[in-house]
C-alpha cells in the first residue's frame, strides 16, 4: 500500500513539472516594439546661420552748407518721401551775398556790353587798315577780359543759388526716419547727420558661412528666414550677394533680402538664416534613430508576419532628425522605429502602435494564406 502512495506520488509531482514547464513557455511573450511603413517623402541637409535685420537701403543726411536750423517738418519713426523738406538753414547771410553778387553781375554785364560794341567798330576801322593791329589787339583783350569776368561773376550766381537751395534739405529716399539730430536755433553741419533715414520696404540680413557651404549658396536662391519676433512660420529670401573672400574671421558674408512692403519687420531683430546643401523628392525617409550602425555595418529591422529582419541598407542625406536610404528599403516595409536595440534578426516581435499593429495582423493572416 505504502508502495502504491509512493508511486502515485511520484507521478503528480512529475506531471507538476512538466505543467509547469507548460505554463512558463506559455507566459513567455514576443518584444514589444513600434513600427512604421515607408513611404516617399523629401529630405533636405540645412546649414542654419544667425544674422541681424537691416534696411537694404540707408542714408544720412547732413547739409552741404552749414547754418542755424530754422525749421525741421519730421521726427523720428515718420514715414517720408524722397523729395520731401526734411529741415531748413537760416539763408540770410547767403541772400544778402546775392544781391551783391547780383549788382556786380549787372556791372560786369554793361562792362561786357560796351567792350563788345567797342570792339565790334573798331574791327570795321581794322578791316579797312585805319587803325593799327596793336591798337586793335588792345581792344580785343579788353573785350575778352570783360567777356571772363562777366561770366566768373555769373559762376558765383549760380553758387549763391546753388548754396540757397542746399539749404532747404530734402530726403534723398522714400523710407522712415529712424535718427533725427536737429533742433531750431542749433547748428547743422556736415560734421555729423542732420537725419538718418532708412528704407525699410526691403530688408538685409547679413551672415558669415563657413567654406564648406559657400560653393552650394548662389545668388538668387530661396532661402528660408525664421524671425520668432515676426512669425512662426519661416519667411522667404533671396540670396542676393556672396562675398567671394573671407573675412577677418574665416568667414563669407552672404547677404539675403526679404520684402517688407508690410513693415513688420524691424531694423536690429534676429534672424536665422536656413541654407540647402543638398535635397531629394520621392525618396524614401526615416526618423534616424531608426537606423542602427554597428560593427561596421549600416541597417534596419523589417517587420514581416510578426518577425523581425534584419536588413542592410544604404544612406543619402542626413538631416537634423532623419536620414535618407538610397537602398535595401522599399515602399510599403515596416521598420521599426522603437526597440530595435533590444531585437535580434529572427525573433518574433509584437507591434504595440495601434495603425502599425493592425497592418501587421493583416501580414500575418496573408502569411497563413487566410
């Protein structure tokens, strides 16, 4: 009987075991993981150099003849047009020379005048030999010395004039006033700008690229400007000047222009300056942590009916976060994107995003052939 207890025994905790062994393997479960399914996309390699806004165009303005200011018509941040009086110089002294310059103009005219009819009567006597060559000659000179004084007379005149007219100061361009340095009853000079107007309707952003981009920037390229005080969004310029020398600091200026016809951007604010090296349509694209590069070789793992392979594959253009592959994918593959790291090829995995975890089902049915 003791034998039979014995036995029996023996055959429970055997088929404990072995139910044991059952359930563990039956708890054993695949490696999470997430997928994606290429697709076709574009990818683009962008160098980001940060420069500041300026006005394309900008002009001080100071009087080409000094004086006390008498008037003054803009300020600071008034919008004006070229052609527009932007101050006055007191005149006074320069119309009073003119009238002087006036009466000794008028003397020199009758002088001229009656040197002329001199000359012209006493040619006629030359011509008929009733007076001499040298007493004609006298006349001639006189005629002449009255003619250069008359118009040295006219030269001032015209300056006079001239220096009257510089002293109203006009805008030498439609744009805004960003500096205005004159009061009434102070003084003007070419010493220092009277205004600072700039043009603001196209703005400049001045950056220094390294020689490793210079060769891919060319004048008339699209470029894309990101300026968080203006927009989120970035804005487009264009290339319009490349330095064909380096500066002090190893540096190429590249200048790039953007339209403002609106005004919102602002000489001084902060601008990044995006430049394309290189770009690809149509290609196949992946997050580049997707990738993995050990001992030398360079792959992905592809999901098929629960499994995950490993596959070499060839790389394009990196960019900040994803990478090109030129080859070993195809359209309509499922690569992991998460837990690559921690798969083997040949092991059975389970796709835990939700999209991904359906296609995957549907591979694994047409594996089956159901």
């Amino acid at each position: 009987m003791k034998k039979k207890l014995l036995i029996a025994l023996a055959m429970c905790m055997a088929l404990g075991t072995g139910c044991g062994k059952e359930a563990a393997e039956e708890e054993k479960t695949a490696r999470s993981v997430e997928i994606m399914t290429v697709g076709k996309g574009e990818i683009a390699s962008q160098f980001a150099y940060t420069g500041k806004a300026a006005a394309a165009k900008e002009i001080s303005v100071a009087p080409t003849v000094p004086g006390k200011v008498t008037d003054f018509n803009f300020d600071v941040g008034d919008e004006v047009r070229q052609g527009a009086v932007l101050f006055t110089v007191d005149t006074i002294d320069l119309n009073n020379s003119l009238r002087a310059a006036e009466a000794g103009y008028n003397v020199a005219k009758l002088a001229r005048d009656n040197a002329k009819n001199t000359y012209e009567n006493n040619k006629l006597l030359f011509d008929e030999e009733i007076i001499s060559k040298a007493e004609f000659d006298q006349i001639k000179y006189g005629y002449e010395a009255a003619e250069a004084q008359l118009a040295s007379t006219q030269v001032q005149l015209d300056t006079l004039k001239k220096s009257i007219s510089d002293c109203t100061v006009t805008s030498p361009l439609t744009g805004v006033v960003t500096q205005r340095n004159v009061e009434v009853g102070g003084f003007a000079s070419a010493a220092a700008p009277a205004y600072v107007v700039m043009d603001l309707s196209t703005i400049k952003v001045e950056v220094g690229v390294s020689e490793q981009v210079l060769n891919t920037i060319n004048i008339g390229d699209k470029v894309d400007v990101t300026m968080t005080a203006v927009s989120e969004l970035p804005l487009e310029g264009t290339v319009s000047t490349v330095s064909p020398a380096a500066g002090q600091t190893g540096m190429y200026t590249v200048k790039v222009e953007l339209d403002n016809a609106d005004g919102i951007i602002k000489a001084g604010m902060m601008a990044e300056v995006n430049f394309t090296a290189e770009k690809a349509e149509d290609t196949i694209v992946l997050p580049r942590n997707a990738v993995i590069t050990k001992e030398d070789e360079t792959y992905v793992y592809v999901v098929k009916g629960g499994t995950a392979k490993k596959v070499m594959v060839e790389l394009g253009i990196e960019a900040e976060d994803t990478i090109e592959i030129t080859k070993g994918l195809k359209k309509g593959d499922d690569v992991v994107t998460k837990g690559q790291t921690y798969i083997s090829d040949g092991e059975e995995v389970t796709v835990v995003n939700a999209d991904a975890k359906t296609k995957d089902k549907a591979d694994k049915k047409e594996e089956k052939g159901e």
